[in-house]
C-alpha cells in the first residue's frame, strides 16, 4: 500500500480572534517542481486574505519540504483585510532556520497587495530569506533565468 497522498488543495477555516462569528476561507495549492535546478515550490493561494490568514498559511507551508526558491502566488486572491501594523510585526520576526539560504517570490499583481509585500520586503532588507516582489509568476521565471517548469502536486505522507 502507498504510505504518500496527493495534496493538490488544502482548505482552511481562518478564525479571526476579534470577530469569533467569522472565519475566512482560504485555499491552498501546494506544487513542487522537484527535478529542476534550482528546486522551487508554487504555494498558489486563493480566497481572501487576513492578519489569521496569513498566519495560516505560514504554518502550513512549514509542513512541506524546503526548496531552494519559494513563489507565493497571490493572483487569486479576491479581498483583503491585511493590516499594515502585522506586515511591520512579521517583518521583524525571526525565520525559520530552514529559511534562511532559500529565496522567496511573491507575486502580487493587485496594486494593494503588491504595496504590501513590497513593505514587507523593505522591512525585511538585508535579512533572509532574499525577497522578490513581482506582478506575475512570468517575472518571477525570467528573474531566476529559467522556463516556466511544469509543477507536480506534492505528495505528502499519509
């Protein structure tokens, strides 16, 4: 019997400490490109996003193997309620030491969204993980000088 499963999508129910009466869905799609040098993860994130949220997917990403190049991808992100004062708190905290040589691209093409990282990356100057903050996974590609690679879906223990 096969010990791995197919994660392709992980929902989440985000509960937001000050309005207990809601949650904020947000979806996940973990793609690992494992092959190619260098190995990247797209952590594709759908839904709306929130102080709770992001969190979240913070922890859930930490549950994955480490790649050297990590692309967040915002695109499908409909709504945000993000505060600046968790960017600038998140900024300030320690990484993970798994995190500390890899590389992370987080594409943003709201206008919104991408102030925000772009924030968080000037917050974050001189420290790792090495931030990029670009409009469209494209950009991202062209940056680290290589095709667009085909991304599988991480296979998880069971």
């Amino acid at each position: 019997m096969d010990s791995t499963k197919e994660l392709t999508m992980k929902s989440l129910a985000v509960f937001d400490e000050h309005r207990p009466d809601v949650t904020s869905p947000l979806t996940l799609a973990f793609r690992v490109q494992p092959l190619q040098k260098p190995k990247t993860m797209l952590i594709q994130v759908e839904g709306e996003l929130s102080d709770e949220s992001l969190v979240a997917l913070y922890q859930a990403s930490r549950g994955y193997p480490t790649a050297d190049v990590t692309i967040v991808d915002l695109s499908a992100v409909m709504g945000s309620a993000v505060s600046c004062d968790f960017i600038r708190k998140k900024a300030n905290q320690k990484v993970a030491i798994t995190d500390i040589d890899s590389l992370l691209f987080i594409v943003a093409p709201q206008p919104y969204f991408y102030g925000l990282c772009r924030m968080f990356q000037t917050l974050r100057e001189g420290r790792p993980p090495m931030i990029v903050v670009v409009h469209t996974l494209d950009e991202a590609f062209v940056a680290l000088g290589i095709e667009p690679p085909h991304f599988e879906p991480l296979a998880i223990p069971a």
